[in-house]
C-alpha cells in the first residue's frame, strides 16, 4: 500500500470515530441508530450503484452522522466510495417529509477496464449532499437524496434508501 493511499485510509477511519468525541450535549444523541441500503443513478461516470449507510445519531442538535459505501458499475469504470457525511435536518418531527442538507468526505476507489488493459486510482473527494426523508411510525426512515462532488467522480449522484431503525 503506498503512502498516500494510507493517510487517506487513516483520515477517512478517523471521520468514521469522530462522533464518538462529541461532548455532552442536551441535543446529542451519539451512537448506533440503525443502518439501510441505498441504490441510485450516478452522472459522469453514469453508473447505476448501490450500498449502505449507518446512522449514528446526532452529534449536534439535528446534525446526524451517518457514514455510507457505494459501488458503482458500468461505463468501463467500477466505482468504490467510502463516505463520512453529516447532514442538518431541517424538521424535529420525525412523521413528515422533512428536508436535508450536508456534506462530507470520500475515499473514492476507481479500477478502469476498457477490455485492453485496466488501472486504477484513488482519490479523496469534497461531497455536497441534500435530500428529503420521512420517519415512519415503526422508526424506519424513506429518503431521496442527491449528491454532488467537488472533485469529478462521479458529478451528481441520485438515490433513494431506507434506514432500519435499530
């Protein structure tokens, strides 16, 4: 593994610990909340992917963590990412679509094949996220969300996925 590929493995799993040093706050509420799949679209490269998030709750009033990884195929390109984001909702109540916007950091893991040889590269990316979400009386949660990326790849991102309440 070479140099540059281990700092970002070690930035990237110290996001990951991060809302676990969040102080004592009445509006935290830190710690495993559940996890989901996700699928979606992707634009540039246009991938269809899909993954899973997990919900570690909120390390500031209506600020959630909630760290994800998704594979994209297609275009000659398969696309790992590995993201640390957080996004403000907008709402306190759980039972109404209620909008979002967040951001955070991904380890992005491309392999090239064009069927006369392959490559790969890594890189870190900058990603802008907003989206709608529903709690459902259960604690579950539906949410459509888009995704942009500051770096290139891939460029806008749409997907939809559900949380499992834990």
């Amino acid at each position: 593994m070479n140099g540059k590929l281990t700092i970002l493995l070690i930035a990237f799993a110290a996001a990951l610990t991060a809302p676990t040093l969040a102080t004592a706050d009445p509006y935290t509420d830190v710690g495993f909340r559940g996890w989901g799949p996700r699928v979606g679209l992707s634009v540039d490269p246009d991938q269809v992917h899909f993954g899973a998030h997990f919900d570690y709750g909120h390390f500031a009033k209506r600020v959630r963590f909630q760290p994800n990884f998704e594979v994209g195929f297609s275009d000659n390109i398969t696309l790992v990412c590995l993201n640390a984001e957080a996004a403000y909702r907008f709402s306190e109540k759980w039972d109404v679509w209620s909008p979002y916007l967040g951001g955070g950091v991904g380890l992005n893991i491309k392999s090239y094949d064009n069927g006369h040889d392959s490559d790969s590269d890594t890189d870190l990316g900058v990603n802008l996220l907003g989206g709608i979400e529903k709690g459902l009386n259960n604690g579950d949660r539906f949410f459509v969300e888009s995704k942009l990326s500051l770096n290139d790849v891939p460029d806008v991102k749409i997907t939809i996925g559900w949380t499992f309440y834990h």
